[in-house]
C-alpha cells in the first residue's frame, strides 16, 4: 500500500493553522511536506521533527531559538522559515515551499557539471550563506540534499540552524551530527563550527560539482572523518585535468585542514571565486535543470485515480438509458400518429401568427436601437443586447485606466443607433489598467539577462551602481519601485547594479603588536600576512611597517595585507680575535658580519693585542669592531 495513504499525519492541522496535505520527503530525524497555511491560505512546506526529537526538552528549546534566528534572515538564496512550534507533541517548522529539485537529484542525473555550472550554482549558495554569516549564523550542514534548485532557475539553501538544534540535543561522546562527507576537520574534532567550517563544507561542494563525487569515501564514516582530519584535499584537477587551474586551486584553498588557512567567510570565499571567474574569463550560464521532469507522487497518483474511475450515476437515472431502448419499439406507431396531429395544428398556428405580424416587421417593429451597454459586464450586455432583438459580438479588449476588466467600453454602432433587428453590434472590453510587473527571481541575475528579459516590457529603465554585500557585481541588486510593483506603460524603472562588496580601507597597524595587528586586519574583512626580519629601532613583536600602506586607496575585501613584525635588534656574538695576525683578524670579524676599524703600531700585519668590543660579546650585526696590532 501507498505509504502516503497510510501516513497519521495526513490530514492534520497543526497550532489550529497548518493542516498537512501531502508527505514530500523522509529523513532520519524530520518528515517533510507540503501543507496549506489555513490562515494566510498560502501552500507551505511543513517539516515535522521525529517524535524522538520532539520529547526531548534540550531539543525544543535550542529549535525554537534557532528557527527564530533563521527566520531574520531573509535573502533570496535562502529558504525563508515563516514559523516553528509544537502541537500534539509535534516539534515543527514551517517554511517556504520550493518547487523543482535538490543538487543531490541533479548530481545523481547529471554525474559532475561543467566549471561554469557548477560556478553558477556555488556563486548563490555562497550568497546566501554570506547573508548568514554577516548575521552571525553558521549553517554547518551543507551538502547537496540542503541546496535547492527551483523549477525557475533559483538557487536556495535550506535547513539553517537545524544541524545545531539536533546537535545539542543528540550529541553524546563521538556521535557526530551532520554527512561526514562534508563536516570540517574542527567539526569532527570538536564539534566547534564557524563560518570557516561552513567554506569547508562549500568546498568540497564544489569539488563534487566539479568531479561528480565527493572527495574522500569509506566503507564506514569514521573512515571518512578520519580523512578529513589528516588528509588535504586533492586538486579537482587531478581527476578532471579540463577544469582551471586557478578553479582547482580555489577548491584546495576552501578546503585546507587548517580553518585560518580557508576565506574567512563565504563573502571572502564568493569574492575570491569571482576573481577567479574574471581571471579565467569563464562564462555565466544559467543555473543547470534536470533534463528529465519527475511527477510528484500525489501528482502521479491523483492522476491515475481520475484516468481510472467509472464515472458514477446517481439515482434512478442510471437505468433510464437502457429502458428506453427496451421500450422504443412498442410505442413508436402512437408516437408517429401524436406527431402527425401535431405538425398540422403547429402549421395552422404558423400561417395565423404571420398574418398578424407580417404588417408589424414592415412597419415600425423591424427596427431597435441599441441599448446602452457600456459599463455593463458581458453577461449583463449579452443580455440587454438580446432584450433589444441584437447580436452581440466581441471583437476587442483593450486596457483601460477607468473601466475594470470584463466591462464594456464602447459600442460600434454605438448607443442609441436605429439598427435592424438582429443586427450584428462589435463591442469593445475593457482589460482593465495595464500594468507590468518585474519578477523577484531577477534578483541576482546578471545585468544582461534582467535586460533581455525587460526588453518586451514597455517600461523605461534606468540603471545606477551601489556596493552590495551579497550580489555578485555586474548583477542586479535591488529595483526601484521594488520587484512585483506594478507599473504603468513609460513608467521609470531604477535597475540597481552590485558593484560587489563595498572596498574597505586599509587600517594603519604600524606599532601595533603582532596578533593586535592581524585582530584588526581581519576585523576589517582584510587577509593579514605576518614576514618578520630584525630591527635595531622597533622593540620585538611589534609593526614594523606594511603594505599596502594605509594612505592608499580603499581596497577590495580579502585583499592580503602585508605586515612585517620586528625581531628585535640582529645581536651577534663576537669572535675573539686577540693574538691573531691582524690580516686574520679582520677577515674573521668580517665574515662575522662586522666592519674592522684596525690601527697596526710600527708595523703592517702585526699581532692583534686589543679589541673593542671584546671577543665573547654580542654585538649588533654590521656594527664596527676596533682592533690594536703590534709589532
């Protein structure tokens, strides 16, 4: 039997507002599906928490705080959570229903996508997760089954909060939350996660995008964490050698053992994937569909319930059929006699009525005027029109800023025309206002693709430039009147183009001690790179300069900022070079890295008997040693 047929929750309405319509998917630990806002009357998807989880205090709590958490978040990349609760002892979210596939259904059909697919795909998840981030969100579960392609191109990561929610109620010992597949090595550690873990988890998404499998597999999962822990992810290229080298590098970068070797976050991580889009001039393709369309399965069954059923009479009508076909016969002489009598008093009534009326039609009854019909809908003009003795056509719609859809706006001929009975009046509808509407999945796209899809659309555009967080720069950011107004025909549209995250300028951290100094820099969404060298004027473990200095211009987030930190002064010990021939001397102390002041009394190469400093002292590297020969 039909699993769906047999499922308890089918059918029941949650917190008296959420009833569940149909079971979309199972995991191990929720059930998702779809179900009817009964207030808002909106569909919705409804994830309902395995009861084991739901009897769980420490569970509820951290789910409730999380899914609140998850519900500020609004971006487009990001399946929106609308509610959470519990009801009957059920621990459930509500959320926005995508309609179309996962990346896990797109992996498994397609096998590994071309560089630029994969790109398109990965470019909005980090997106979205860098909305997270700037939040103060983690996601820590990344993987294919939480990316969700909609059946119109957009890309949404779901599940927010939920891997911690589980975490904290189930954790135990070892026991790790989330696909091993995925998890960073500080995450099977120590169960700790920060925005690093969830560019970790990215990374190796698209190494699997970009291979068609993950990059590490095991007969078991401590295999797999074992791997992640001592292991460094191989080059995609060395399975695909046709994907970019800086592509592959990139993949290699996202997924370094070490978390401060990674992008601080996924907006250090998207812009670090767009200069290596520019650098290697990949081109932007739509986000990849499935080639083949899967029908859910309540579409699928519905479908074979209709195509099956007899159709059903009702009452004593079902047998009517067959007994006039059994009587027919029998009463057909009766009939013909009935129908004969019938034709010859219908004739006699005929010629009596046209006698009557023959003097009427040509006089003042052939002709009518024609009624007012406009303002009316066309049911009540078809019916006026009929009660003048007209035929009513509709030939045109027009749009109207005065008259709703469906009313009649005009008449040819028009009201108040003497017309002969059952002439044929055109009538022109109303529309109502004309209006255009720009779709909130533009959102995102590229400039060029909003533009083709606006180029039928009798709006005027006007495009301006602004720095933005999370869009990508050369794509839309934002609309003016904003996306799903309606707008009238001429009307001006502000298309806002990202120009990327706004550049930061670089903060002054001479003087500074080291880990102060690289504090600051990553602060400021800036990559410190700390050399060292010595210094007789800067105190050890202080700034001693950087580059780019911070007089330059502001510059983009993630650049790498150079600071060199003092060693402290280059002491060297001094060889002792008292009793040795002067030549000697002066070579050994230069190789020392001294310079040699000698004074040789009476003599050219005479026999050192004094040195200032003196053999056994340190002494800074290139300062000068004075000597005194004899002969």
């Amino acid at each position: 039997m039909d699993a769906t047929l047999t499922d308890a929750m089918l059918g029941v309405v949650l917190d008296g507002r959420y009833r569940i319509d149909d079971r979309l998917a199972d995991g191990g630990m929720s059930t998702v599906y779809a179900g009817t806002d009964l207030r808002l009357e909106r569909t919705v998807a409804v994830k309902v928490m395995s009861p084991s989880l739901a009897g769980n205090p420490a569970f509820v709590d951290r789910f409730s705080r999380e899914a609140r958490a998850a519900a500020r978040l609004s971006h487009i990349n990001v399946v929106a959570v609308f509610d959470q609760g519990t009801s009957n002892g059920h621990a459930f979210l509500v959320m926005e229903l995508v309609r179309g596939h996962t990346l896990r259904d797109l992996l498994a059909e397609r096998g590994r996508l071309t560089p630029a697919e994969a790109v398109a795909v990965l470019e909005p998840v980090l997106a979205g997760l860098t909305a997270a981030h700037r939040t103060g969100l983690v996601h820590r579960d990344i993987k294919p089954e939480n990316v969700l392609i909609s059946d119109d191109g957009v890309v949404k990561v779901a599940d927010f909060g939920l891997a911690r929610a589980v975490s904290a109620a189930t954790r135990s010992g070892d026991v790790l939350i989330g696909t091993v597949a995925y998890l960073s090595p500080e995450q099977i550690q120590s169960g700790a996660a920060s925005p690093r873990s969830d560019v970790y988890a990215a990374g190796i998404l698209l190494y699997e995008m970009l291979t068609g499998r993950p990059p590490y597999s095991g007969e078991t999962a401590i295999s797999i964490a074992y791997r992640h822990v001592n292991s460094d992810v191989p080059p995609p290229s060395q399975l695909v050698p046709t994907i970019p080298l800086r592509l592959s590098e990139l993949t290699v970068e996202a997924t370094r053992r070490e978390p401060s070797g990674r992008p601080l976050d996924a907006g250090a991580f998207l812009a670090e994937l767009w200069d290596v889009r520019t650098d290697i001039d990949l081109e932007r393709v739509p986000v990849p569909a499935r080639r083949v369309r899967v029908v859910p399965p309540a579409a699928a069954g519905a479908r074979r319930h209709t195509l099956g059923q007899t159709p059903h009479l009702s009452g004593s009508g079902a047998s009517a059929p067959g007994m006039k076909r059994a009587t027919a016969p029998v009463a057909a002489p009766r009939s013909r006699r009935r129908r004969s009598g019938l034709i010859a008093f219908g004739l006699v009534l005929t010629l009596a009525l046209l006698a009557g009326t023959t003097g009427w039609w040509f006089g003042s009854g052939r002709y009518t005027e024609v009624p007012a019909l406009v303002d009316l809908s066309e049911d009540a003009a078809v019916a006026a029109a009929q009660d003048a003795g007209i035929d009513l056509s509709f030939a045109a719609t027009v749009f109207s800023e005065t008259a709703p859809a469906g009313q009649v706006i005009a008449t040819d001929p028009a009201e108040g025309s003497r017309v002969v009975r059952g002439t044929d009046v055109v009538a022109t509808v109303s529309k109502g206002p004309e209006r255009f509407t720009v779709a909130q999945t533009l959102l995102g796209q590229p400039l060029e693709a909003v533009l083709d899809a606006l180029a039928d659309t009798p709006i005027e555009t006007i495009e301006t430039e602004a720095y933005d967080e999370a869009v990508p720069a050369g794509s839309v950011a934002a609309f003016d009147p904003v996306a799903g107004t309606e707008l009238r025909r001429e009307d001006p549209l502000t298309i806002v183009v990202s120009r990327g995250p706004a550049p930061v300028p670089v903060p002054d951290v001479g003087g500074l001690a080291r880990l102060e100094a690289v504090e600051v820099l990553q602060g400021d969404n800036l990559n410190p790179n700390v050399i060292e060298e010595f210094s007789n004027d800067v105190d050890e473990g202080l700034v001693i300069r950087q580059d780019p200095a911070p007089d330059v211009e502001p510059v983009v987030r993630g650049t790498t900022v150079t600071i060199v930190v003092s060693k402290g002064p280059d002491l060297v010990l001094v060889p002792d070079v008292d009793g040795f021939p002067l030549s000697e001397a002066t070579a050994i102390l230069e190789g020392a890295g001294f310079v040699v002041d000698s004074t040789c009394f009476l003599c050219s190469d005479g026999t050192v008997t004094l040195q200032d400093p003196g053999g056994g002292d340190m002494a800074l590297r290139g300062s000068t040693i004075s000597l005194l020969a004899t002969f």
